[in-house]
C-alpha cells in the first residue's frame, strides 16, 4: 500500500496517467493505432509517426524547462526555428551536378558546415537573449519579445518571404530517416535528453538552476554566478530549438519562413507545464517535459485523426492550458476543498430539514 501511494505521489505520475489516458482514447477510437508494421526497412505506425513529430517539440521544451527553472520565459523559439531551417536550406540548396554520367543533386557547401552554420546561428539567438535578460536586467518576455517578432522577420528576409526548397538528400535523413528502424530524430531528442540529465544530475548545475529558480538574489549572495547560468540556460534553450528547426527543414525539405516553428513556443511553455515545472521558477522535471511533449502530440493527432477541423487544436490547447494553470495556483488548490465542504455542508443541512 505504501508503495502504491508513493508511486501516486511521484511527479511523474500525473503525466504519464494522463498520456496513458490519451492512449486509450484514441485504441477505442481510431482502429489499429497500436498496430506496428515493418516497412520499407523501418517500423511504421501511428505510435511512431506522433514519437516522430513530437521530437522538435523535444528538443524546445528541454531548452524551455530550464529557462522556466530559473524563473524565466523564451518566447521567441519558433522564431528561431524558422532562422535556422532557413540558414541550412540556405546553404544547403542543391545544384544538379554530373557524376558518372548521372544527374544528381549536391550541397552548395558540406552539409556539416551548413548544420553548424544553422546551430550557430541559433546560439547567437540566444546570447541575444542572455545578454538582454541577464546582463541587461530586462523582463524574459519582453527580452525574447524583441528577437520572436524580429527573428522571424529576419527569416523572411532572407528568403524573400519564399518557400526554400532543399533537394540534397542525404539532408533529408536527419528529419525523416530511419535507423535500426525508429525515426533518427528519436535518437537525437533521446541523446540531448540524457546529456542534460546526467548534467543535472552528476553536477552541481542542477541544484544551481534550482537555486536561482527559487530565491535568485540569495543565490547569488551563496556565491552562485546567476547571471553565467541565465545567460547559459538561455543560449541552451535557443541550441534546442535550432536543432529542432533542423529536423523541421529537414522533414518537410524546405524552409518556410512564415510557418516554421509558428506558435512553438506556446507548445514547448505547455509540455514543460504539464511535465509538473513549476512556472514559479526552482521544481522541474526533464522527464515530465518529454511526457508533455508526447501528450500534446499525441493529442494533435487524436484531433486531427477523428476528423475534428484543425482549429479546435487550439481550443483544447488552451483548455489544458487553463487546466494547468489552475492546477499549478495554490488560491485555487485552497479554495477547492471550501468549495467541496460547503456544497456537503449544504446537502447534510437540507437533508436534515426534510
């Protein structure tokens, strides 16, 4: 029994309880959705295609979580999406060249020194924003205001406002390929995933991050250098989501400005939240925050599988939202049992008249 309760009481419980909900939903209404088939040399299924699109959504609200640990906000992560998709197609292209007497495609330049070009100009973003809310004092959402609006402006400039079509192909595999038979985005999210948490948990920096989230003035009288590690979890956060508008050009072969990584942000700041961070700064949860990511997307996949027209995503979004909200506000939580005893005290009241 004493097991059973902690396992309740555990922080993971809440999310995976309400994923496996979610699950169950969709095996009585959509047919077939645990099926698994090999094909073509991977496994195919709608378990793997929602692990396949949830890894983007990964990758930013990793970086996400550990912004909202130290008591800040990026809402500026799908506008780095869209500027590194855009650097890399960029750069990448592909010019049709004779090999062998054969046309192919090739890369304008080394794909690798494209993928860098795109990551790095993701860390600018975030040092952009590190320096604005750590150096500058400014509040995190109006410092990642700036680069949300003006990123993705940027992006649009550099690509004329046009779609970039990508036809190198090996491009394509970062997003879309397949090894040993799982989608190769899954490796990637599983292996950020494990760095930072042997970081957070071989390492002091975890219990830093925790201690800037809760009380960030006596952190820094403890000797803590709060402003390095906001400016670090900022650059961090900004990585995460360059990698993931990586994967997002790499997918769909093309870069579009105006859509890429459109409303991510709103989608990374809901899965850190239903993970069980705490929006209040210090109490996060890396686990929690992939479960969030795979029940928003197994949630977009539900509504979009059962016909419901696509606006309605966002309505239930913002329902959970509100949800979470009320779930995470302690008035809320005390007023609830007074609401309950007052409705009981009601019924046992009338009861007695009769």
């Amino acid at each position: 029994m004493e097991q059973l309760s902690s396992f309740v009481r555990h922080p993971l419980f809440r999310p995976l309880a309400a994923l496996a909900l979610l699950l169950a939903v969709d095996f009585f209404m959509i047919p077939g959705f645990f099926r698994l088939e090999w094909k073509d040399g991977h496994l195919y299924g709608s378990l793997i295609d929602i692990v396949n699109r949830a890894a983007p959504l990964i990758l930013t609200a990793l970086g996400m979580t550990l912004v909202i640990a130290t008591r800040g906000i990026d809402i500026s992560v799908g506008a780095v999406v869209a500027i590194s998709g855009t650097v890399a197609a960029l750069l990448i292209g592909g010019t049709l060249q004779m090999h062998g007497g054969v046309q192919e495609y090739a890369s304008r330049i080394p794909m690798a020194w494209a993928i860098a070009a795109a990551l790095g100009a993701a860390l600018l973003c975030g040092v952009w924003n590190g320096f604005l809310v750590s150096s500058l004092g400014l509040q995190p959402i109006i410092a990642t205001l700036i680069l949300m609006v003006g990123g993705r402006g940027l992006a649009q400039l550099l690509t004329d406002g046009q779609i970039i079509t990508v036809y190198y192909q090996p491009f394509f595999y970062l997003g879309s390929g397949y090894l040993f038979g799982l989608p190769f985005s899954l490796y990637i999210a599983l292996g950020v995933f494990l760095v930072v948490a042997m970081l957070m948990r071989k390492t002091a920096l975890g219990l830093f991050i925790q201690a800037v989230g809760i009380n960030p003035v006596a952190s820094r009288l403890a000797g803590i250098r709060t402003a390095a590690l906001i400016f670090f979890v900022y650059m961090f956060c900004s990585a995460c989501a360059g990698l993931a508008g990586l994967m997002i050009s790499s997918n769909i072969k093309s870069a579009d400005a105006n859509n890429a990584g459109l409303l991510m942000e709103l989608d990374a700041i809901l899965a850190v939240t239903l993970g069980g961070t705490s929006l209040g700064g210090g109490k996060f949860s890396l686990a929690g925050s992939v479960v969030g990511a795979l029940i928003i997307q197994a949630l977009t996949y539900t509504i979009y599988s059962m016909g419901v027209p696509p606006e309605v995503n966002m309505v239930v979004k913002a329902v959970v939202v509100f949800a979470v909200c009320l779930s995470q506000s302690k008035e809320f939580r005390h007023l609830m049992p007074r609401l309950f005893g007052a409705g009981s005290k009601v019924r046992r009241s009338t009861g007695k008249e009769s």
